[in-house]
C-alpha cells in the first residue's frame, strides 16, 4: 500500500513537471518575422549657367553690327529616385536667351521647356551583378516661354509661342541602363499630342492642327537614347536624341528627330564655358520656305563665358 501510494505521487509529480514545462512553452512568444524595407534612394541637384557674349563692328566689309550683346541662362534640374528595382527618373532643361542688335533691336534667341520624366523596372537576371534592361515608362513635354518671331525684309510675323506648339508624349516600352550614365528607351507603339492652344489660332496651321481642335493626335514608334556623363575632371555632356514615326496617320516615314546637347566646362569655382546645341525636324512644322510653307531642319547654339554653379 506504501509502494503504491509513492508510486501515485512520484507519477503525479511528473505529471505537474511536464504539464508545467507545456504551459510555459506556450507562454513563451513565437518570435516575429521582421520584414525587409528597401531604402528609398534620393539624387537631386541642377546646374545653372548665365552666359554673356559681345561682338561688335564698324567700316567690317563682311558685315557687322555695330554693337551686339546677348544674355543667355540655361537651367538644368534633376530628381532621381531609385528603390530596389524600380527608378524614377526625372529632369528638365530650361533655357531663355535675349540679343541686341542694330537691325531688330532686342530680340529673342533662346527658349526652351522640355521636361523628362521616366518611371522603370529591372528585369532578368544579373549580369556582373548588375540588371541592364528594363521595362519603362517614358514621358516628355515641350514647348517654349514667349512669342516667336521669323524676321524678312524688315518685317516680322509671329510662328510660335507658348503651348504653340507643344507637344507631350506617353511611350511604355523597353529600355536599357548602363553604369546610370546612357540610357536607350524603344516603343513599338506612343501616343503623342501636338497642341496648339494659344490664341489667335492663326499659328495653328503652321503645325498642322485643326482650329477649332486645337490639338493633333499621333501615334507610332519612338526611340529615345540619352547620356549623361563626365568626360574629365571639370568637363561633362549631357545629350539626348529622340526619333518619332507616325504611322498612325500614314506616315511612318516622315520620321521626325530632337536632338539636343549641352557640353560645360567649369574653368573656376563659379566661371564655366557652355555650349548648346539643338537639332529639330517635324515634318508637320511648315513655316520655311520661300512662302513659308515648307518643313525644314531647325539648328540652334549657344556658346558663352560666365557664371556656372552646381547644386
């Protein structure tokens, strides 16, 4: 009976020990899974430029004015965000530019808005650690600031203006990035909208576009190739073509082409020389010509000393 009795305790012991060590383990909390973040990454900054240049002449048998002084500034703005995969990409090249001169007097010969802004995706596998292609989004707006104004026998008559024309482009595609300094973006199919909005609606002819609409509708393929990148210690390129076929309105060979290129030099701290140059051709921009109703490529640059900073 002893024996037994011991046996029920020793058994009912046990039974407290183990039902004891249970309920502890259930007590004790599962531990939780951290999620990983993936940091947000932030670039921005810009470079601003105001260059002046002066030429002037008298009794110059090749021709001259007297005295001619222009004023260009130049504004470049960047926000890049990069978060594992995935960037967004944006910028924007600002230029305003104004000349004196004995035969038109102050006249404008710089003005430019064009704003890029490109959403893309890293996909495949890595190559030397890296991922090259991309899916992308591409966006771009561009127009001008002021009155434009084409000058002939001491007469001007008014081309363009602000929103007129404009144009602004959607272009989901594929890309490929190398070391963040070239980028080429390529779409099968891009709407774009060439707008012109700014009354009296006498320039709206010239672009091709309706009246009483006020825009034009495109639609085909477009291909962007951009670099930006340092080519010494104190010199650097920025340069972008852009090519665009509208074949939705039956003219997939008409290709018309931007191209655009800013090359600085930063001599001091705060002295720089710049140089731009600009390339265009739209086959429905019909304002050249003997009678002023032809396409034509339009060239522009600017080459100046003066003030340069980054920020």
């Amino acid at each position: 009976m002893r024996k037994t009795l011991l046996a029920a305790i020793g058994l009912l012991a046990c039974t407290s020990l183990v039902w004891s060590q249970d309920k502890a383990k259930a007590k004790t909390p599962k531990p939780k899974k951290v999620k990983t973040v993936t940091p947000s990454v932030w670039q921005k900054g810009g470079n601003i430029s105001v260059a002046l240049s002066q030429t002037g002449g008298q009794n110059w048998t090749p021709g001259a004015d007297k005295f001619t002084l222009s004023a260009n500034g130049l504004l470049y703005l960047y926000a890049n965000q990069t978060k594992g995969r995935f960037h967004f990409d944006n910028w924007a090249d600002i230029n305003y530019g104004m000349q004196n001169s004995d035969a038109h007097g102050i006249i404008k010969n710089d003005d430019k808005l064009d704003v890029v802004s490109r959403w893309s995706r890293e996909i495949g596998k890595k190559n030397d650690g890296k991922r090259y292609w991309r899916y992308s989004l591409h966006n771009n707006f561009r127009t001008q600031f002021t009155d434009g104004y084409m000058y002939s026998n001491g007469e001007r008559t008014r081309v363009s203006g602000f929103m007129a024309p404009a144009t602004f482009l959607i272009s989901p595609g594929a890309g490929y990035s190398w070391a963040n300094k070239f980028y080429f973006h390529i779409s099968p199919f891009t709407p774009r909208w060439v707008i012109v909005a700014n009354r009296p609606y006498e320039l709206a002819g010239k672009y091709d576009v309706m009246p009483t609409r006020e825009v034009r509708i495109e639609g085909g393929a477009f291909v962007s190739a951009s670099i930006n990148t340092p080519l010494g210690k104190h010199l650097s390129i920025r340069s972008r073509v852009d090519a665009f076929s509208d074949y939705l309105n039956n003219k997939p060979t008409n290709v018309d082409v931007f191209w655009t290129n800013t090359l600085y030099l930063q001599v001091s701290k705060h002295l720089g020389v710049v140089y731009n140059f600009d390339l265009q051709y739209d086959d429905n921009t019909r304002i050249f010509g003997p009678l002023g109703n032809r396409p034509g490529t339009q060239v522009k640059s600017i080459f100046g000393v003066g003030l340069n900073a980054k920020f």
